[in-house]
C-alpha cells in the first residue's frame, strides 16, 4: 500500500486551514493545533507563499526567509515537501544550526519546545514577521539547558509564546492523521482528551496491545509482523537513545540495544539516536526500511505503522513516570493506520484505567 501523502494539494485545505494560510505574510502569528492538524503542512505553505511573493516583487533580491524546526529528523521528514514545492532546501534550519542571523520572515515549528530566550532571539531576529505553530500537548521538555550558559530555562507552552510575544492566537480543529481508534488510546495518555473528537478517519482495526515473555520476543515479533505484512512505511520508537540516558535500570529500551540486536537478526533498518551529538546516522525518509527512532526524535512524523515496544511500567522509578507520559503520547499520536504496543512486564501505567474496548 502507498504511503499516505502528507503534503496535501491546496484545493484539500479545510475552511481553518485556509483561514490560516490567507493571513498576511507580513502580519505575525501563533497557530497551535493537535496531533496531525496540518501544522507543519502550513509551515511549508507559508514559506512557499513567501517565496513566491518575494520573487514577484524583486527577482533579484527576494526576501530572505527561514524556517527553523526542533530536531534533524523532521528537517529529514520535510526535504521531499521543500524538494515539491520548490523550495530552497537550505532556508529549511535545524535549530541548533541557526545562526541568529536577522532575516525578513521566521517560521518556527514544533515552538513549545523552546525556551522564553530562544523564542526571543527568533523574534528579534525576524524583520517583517514570525509565525509559529506548535502544540502544547506535545511539549516535550518542561525545562532545557542554555548550551551559551549551562542554566536551566523554562520551555513556553504556545499559550505562553503568545502572551510573550503579544501575538493573535489561531487554532487548527481537525485532526486529519489520527484514525480514532488510535486517538481514542493517546487521548488516554495525554491531556488532550478531545482528540478522538476532531478525528476526520474513523480507522479499521483499534491498536494492538501484546505481552511477551521478554524483550527479545517483543522484537521478534515486530519483525515478523513487518515482514509477513509487507509494511513498508514503520517506525519502531523506544524510550531513549542510548544506555547512558535515562535511569539506571533503562537495559534494553533503547536505540544502542535494539540496533544491535536488529542488527544480530540481519534485519534491514535505520537508525536515529542523538540530535545534538554525532552519532547514529541520517535515516533517508524516501526508503522503505524500518525507522528505529527515540519519542524525542518521532516528533511531528508520521508513519502507517508504528510500533512502540518495552511499554513496561520500569520498577519503581518516578523519574520516567513523571518524564516519560507526554514524550509516549507524541509517539502513539505518529501512525496513520496501525498501531502495535507490546511489554514483557507490568503494562506502564499510564494506560491505568484503559478500557480493553479501547485495544486489541
């Protein structure tokens, strides 16, 4: 089955949609919506819109514009919109790659993941006008590190960015990539408990949720499902990136364990660990093979299959319980059609009062 087309024609926006892409360009803006709205498909629209404005007013020196996303693996996910569209695939900028430099127009995306500082340096370094768009259900750090000053900085939720910024505020109501079978078990999950509401798919199967005898088990049946299936577009997200993150008793939930026992099995896939460092690799968003990716790092992608293993409760450490819920929610909210759930020990309790009508 092809993979589901997220960069839908202009003519398929919904009357919000394309509320919001008529907004000037030269006006700034905080648009928020849920999981799977069109956020970042505005994103690029804007910056289309941009382009093409400026060049029709002076070819020769157009306006210059940047788009800056959150992790490396989403300017991954966006290279073939920016390559249909037609847009010049450098003004697209992995945060920690930009340069502060002044630019006409700024579009930040995923923007309830930085700080009050960061947001400030983006909108003193916009001439004309910024636009953000993000979700404050999907905030995935409460807190990061200045990497100038080693402090501590509180992240704004899209609610506080507006404030800050004195920005009219607009919001995306459909979700357009969530069966609701699926949304119906995140919603359970996070703070968003409307999100099966503003589903437009119903959705053929609910989520299927397994328990296994051990890790190992867990994976081999991720593979054999992929193979018998002939899943071609999945995603396998686990917790952390490597065995040094997290707590002590992290073991096998991440990157670094299951790439080798993948590897062992000689199962084709890729990898994704660290944003900010220098390992792990590239995943090409274009192949068919497996993406084994952190929730961190599956942040505004989408997958027709996603499976989330090691969904354990993990002893008796309330460091993941209180860090660990809305990080798991971004990674039940990326399939489009299926999604797989498995443990081997205690279900993590975050699915505590779940109806079993709620899975399979």
């Amino acid at each position: 089955m092809p993979r589901e087309k997220w960069l839908i024609d202009p003519s398929e926006l919904d009357e919000f949609q394309r509320k919001i892409r008529g907004l000037s360009i030269n006006e700034s803006y905080v648009i928020k919506g849920c999981a799977g709205s069109g956020k970042t498909l505005l994103a690029l629209y804007r910056a289309l819109d941009i382009h093409i404005n400026s060049i029709a007013e002076d070819e020769d020196d157009p306006a210059s514009f940047t788009v800056v996303v959150y992790t490396k693996a989403l300017k991954g996910f966006l290279r073939s919109g920016i390559t249909e569209l037609a847009i010049p695939i450098h003004q697209i900028i992995h945060f920690q790659k930009w340069d502060c430099d002044a630019v006409d127009y700024i579009i930040v995306d995923e923007a309830q993941d930085f700080t009050e500082n960061e947001i400030k340096e983006l909108s003193d370094a916009s001439i004309k006008s910024i636009m953000l768009y993000g979700d404050s259900e999907q905030q995935l750090y409460k807190k990061k590190r200045n990497e100038k000053t080693s402090a501590m900085e509180k992240t704004l939720t899209i609610e506080q960015i507006a404030a800050q910024l004195s920005l009219p505020q607009f919001e995306l109501l459909k979700n357009y990539r969530l069966p609701s079978t699926i949304a119906a078990l995140a919603a359970h999950v996070g703070a968003d408990k409307a999100l099966e509401s503003k589903c437009v798919k119903i959705g053929l199967e609910k989520p299927r949720l397994k328990k296994f005898g051990d890790w190992k088990k867990e994976l081999d049946y991720i593979i054999n499902e992929i193979h018998t299936r002939n899943y071609t577009d999945v995603a396998i997200l686990v917790p952390f990136a490597d065995r040094s993150k997290g707590p002590q008793n992290n073991f096998h939930r991440n990157i670094q364990d299951v790439n080798a026992y993948l590897d062992e099995k000689k199962f084709a896939h890729e990898y994704k660990t660290s944003d900010f460092g220098k390992k792990g690799l590239e995943i090409d968003f274009e192949s068919n093979l497996p993406k084994l990716l952190t929730y961190h790092a599956s942040k505004g992608l989408q997958f027709e299959t996603v499976f989330i293993p090691f969904c354990d409760y993990p002893g008796h450490d309330r460091w993941f319980i209180d860090k660990y819920q809305t990080p798991l929610y971004v990674g039940l909210t990326r399939s489009y059609r299926n999604l797989y759930i498995t443990h081997s020990d205690r279900v993590t309790p975050f699915f505590d009062g779940l109806s079993p009508s709620k899975y399979q």
